[in-house]
C-alpha cells in the first residue's frame, strides 16, 4: 500500500513535486499486487481528458478489473459514477 500512496503523492504534489509518470508507474506496481486503490487510481488518471495520461482504452482495462473485485464503498461509488460516463460514450 506505500507504493499505492506514493503514487497519489505524486499525482497530487503531496510533499513531492507533482510528476504524472511517476504517479503512474507507482499506481502501476500496486495495482499489479491488488490494491484497488491504486487500480481505481490508474483509472481516474486515464479518464481525466485534461490528464497528459489521458487514454480510455486504459481506464476501461482498470474499471473491468475493479469491477471483479470485492470492493468497499467507496470505490464502489466510483465505479458506479463511472459506469454512467462509460455508458454515455457508448464504450458498455
């Protein structure tokens, strides 16, 4: 879970300066182990149009895993968010 918040250190400029790729390659190597977090946190950096990290073929990968997963609230609000911004693009 350090390297899941790393990664969100990094997104967010927490006590480091804000670099994307590392956030993502942080996010990366957590989300290879499990945790949703860092999965769900792949996710939103790939569906942020305004994200250099921008790509929803990525974000879709994320949420299909996420969506596997037993999940607590919280990510689960997300997907669900989620799930109707999918819909709206036609990409469920």
């Amino acid at each position: 879970y350090a390297q899941q918040k790393l990664g969100y250190m990094y997104q967010k400029g927490r006590g480091v300066e804000q670099d994307s790729q590392q956030a993502e390659s942080w996010y990366q190597k957590s989300a290879e182990q499990g945790n949703h977090l860092a999965m769900s946190g792949l996710m939103l950096m790939y569906i942020d149009d305004e994200h250099s990290m921008f790509d929803i073929e990525l974000a879709l990968h994320w949420y299909n895993l996420l969506k596997l997963q037993d999940l607590d609230e919280d990510i689960q609000a997300i997907i669900k968010n989620l799930e109707v911004v999918f819909m709206e693009c036609g990409l469920l």
